[in-house]
C-alpha cells in the first residue's frame, strides 16, 4: 500500500486522535497488518501509546531480518544526517528495512525540522519511525512532509475526563461488554494508568473469554476491587443520601487504605460535583443537550446526575465543591494534619448535610 491510499484510508475514521485522523488501535492493526507508510511520525505527551507503537515496528521484520535491517538510532546521540544517510540504503537480503529513531524529542527543534528532506523523498524499501515521546514535534516543514508522505501520530495525553471512552473502548476491541458499575469501578481503581489498564483489561478478557461482560463481580474476583465496598458505591450513597452506606463505605477504606486511597476519592467526588454544576446550569435540559454539556457519549451517565440533582440543588452544589476544595487542601497538609480518612468522613457527613450555605 502507498502512503497516498494509507492516509487516504486513515482520514475516513470517525475518530481523530491524531493528526492523519487515525487511532492507537487502527494504527496498531495497520502495522500488524502490513499496510505500511515509509514514514512515521509518532508524537505527543501520552508515552504509552508511543512506546507500544515503536515496539510493533521493531517486531515488524522477521526475527532472521533484524540483525541487518533493524536499525535503533537515539536522538541525542545520533545526528540528523545519519538518520538520512542510514534511511537511503537498502535492505540486505529483504524486502525492507526499518529505521526507528527514538528520543526524538531530545533532539533540537531546527535540526529535527531538516528531516524534512528525507521525508519529502522517502526511500520505499525503508520504514522511517521518528518518536518524540512526552512532546509535540515542532517542526513545520518536517510535519507537511510526513502529512504527505507519511502518518503523524499524536499521542494525547488522557485525563479523568476522557478516561472512560478509552476504556470502554478498549473492552470493545476485545470482543466484551461491560457493566457501567464495572466501568466505573475500573476509572477509579486503575485510573489513568494505561499500562496498567491495558495489562488488568488483557487479564480480564483471557479469563472470560470472547463476548463476555465484564461485571463488577468479575472485578471482585479477578482484580480485587470489592463491588461493595468502592468509589462507585460510595458516590452512589452519597448522591441518594444513604447515610448509613456512605460511612460504612468511609470506614472500609480507612481499613483497607492501599486499595482506597482518599486523593483518588476525593478526585472523582469533585469530578461529579463540578458536573452537578453544569448539569444545573445547562439551559438545554434535553439528554443531548446534557451529553453535549457534559461531554458524554452514552446516555446512562446521565442517570446520577438525574438523580444527585433532585437531591442536591445549585446553592447546596456550590457548598460541597467548597467543602472538597477544602478537604484537598487539608488532605496535602495545609491548615491540617488530621488522618486522611478523618477528613473523608467529615467530608462525606458535609455533604450528606448540606444546606446550601457556603462557608467563607
């Protein structure tokens, strides 16, 4: 495949997570595939998509190829010139050699722009891989050249915020489905932790197998979170003011503190109260118009907010992201030093009682 119909094919995903419109996980089955451009340009602060990309190049050629076709250069070692110089040879004995240049971001911006040269004129018997792991490349003329000829790859930094699709759709990719309970208790056990959350996902789908749910039971089972005991359950007492639950909950996590840490708690309590205010501010009261508010894509995260509004109005909302703000400043040891979990349940009782009035 030339890198023309590459990119072209690249561009018709729905999904644009890089610059050529194309995905971690398309890109990943591309290479798998064979279907190679001859030069890539992986980038971005996100370092794991990176690194799994660059080990998929350095397993493209045949374990016999490598010793005379897989070249390893490091950016701050190896100047522009070599990588161009070692770009144009040929391939002894194959059918192609593959370049990888890792580090790249070590690499002065003007200098890596002189990349551009090559890239422009690609030799087609070579894959050139450039990876800036953990930065933007910022050269003009090196991203134009690479846009034509090649794949830019961006490598977005994921957040609490965006989380959630990449795991769901990383469980889609392995032919499961998934309780939203179970989803949410993975967000808040693994985090943002892709090496991780890829590693736990893997382990759950060689377990249950093909076309399997992934439920909260099988989270207990497998991973060791508790499907009673989480942070799930935990804003799921708090948004109907179970009071009883809700400490309960406090008092396992103070028992059980290396599986429940209160930063992570805390985190996904301000995260749910911050979206409360939007929710109660949205002027579109329509689902659609909540998910475009909120920036959800299924309509099932809509259903704590339907309830935590009936429960909590705007001034009682204000209140307790106050009363979080607080309990983060005092939890890092400013103005406090009370246990962790002392304040969590004074937190958690703030909440379960708030009338609206915002302390000063």
């Amino acid at each position: 495949m030339s890198a023309g119909n590459y990119n072209q094919k690249a561009a018709k995903s729905p999904k644009t997570d890089s610059a050529s419109g194309i995905t971690f996980p398309q890109l990943k089955k591309m290479i798998s595939a064979g279907q190679l451009a001859p030069v890539y340009l992986l980038h971005g602060e996100e370092g794991y998509y990176i690194d799994e990309l660059v080990k998929e190049f350095e397993t493209l050629l045949p374990e016999e190829e490598r010793d005379f076709n897989l070249y390893t250069l490091y950016g701050p070692e190896t100047g522009v010139e070599t990588v161009m110089d070692v770009c144009q040879r040929l391939p002894m004995m194959a059918a192609r050699q593959v370049v990888i240049v890792k580090e790249a971001q070590a690499i002065r911006a003007d200098s890596l722009n002189k990349l551009h040269h090559y890239a422009e004129r690609p030799n087609p018997s070579t894959v050139l891989v450039i990876a800036c792991r953990g930065d933007k490349a910022k050269g003009k003329e090196l991203l134009a050249a690479v846009k034509k000829n090649g794949v830019i790859f961006e490598s977005k930094k994921v957040n609490e915020r965006n989380i959630l699709p990449v795991i769901s759709d990383l469980i889609k990719e392995k032919g499961m489905t998934v309780d939203p309970k179970a989803l949410s208790m993975l967000r808040d056990y693994i985090g943002t932790d892709l090496s991780r959350l890829y590693n736990e996902i893997d382990k759950l789908s060689f377990i249950l197998g093909p076309n399997a749910m992934i439920t909260p039971e099988a989270i207990e089972r497998n991973i060791g979170i508790s499907k009673d005991y989480n942070n799930f359950e935990l804003l799921d007492a708090i948004i109907t003011r179970n009071a009883a639950k809700a400490m309960s909950i406090v008092e396992y996590f103070r028992n059980n503190p290396k599986n429940n840490p209160t930063i992570l708690t805390v985190t996904m309590l301000f995260n749910h109260f911050a979206n409360l205010l939007i929710y109660h501010y949205t002027r579109d009261k329509s689902p659609a118009g909540y998910m475009d508010a909120l920036g959800f894509r299924d309509t099932w995260r809509l259903r704590p907010y339907e309830t935590a509004s009936r429960n909590y109005n705007v001034r009682q909302t204000i209140e307790i992201i106050s009363a979080l703000r607080e309990c983060d400043c005092r939890s890092k040891g400013i103005g406090s030093r009370q246990n962790p979990y002392d304040l969590l349940k004074d937190l958690t009782f703030r909440i379960l009682t708030s009338s609206g009035v915002i302390r000063m």
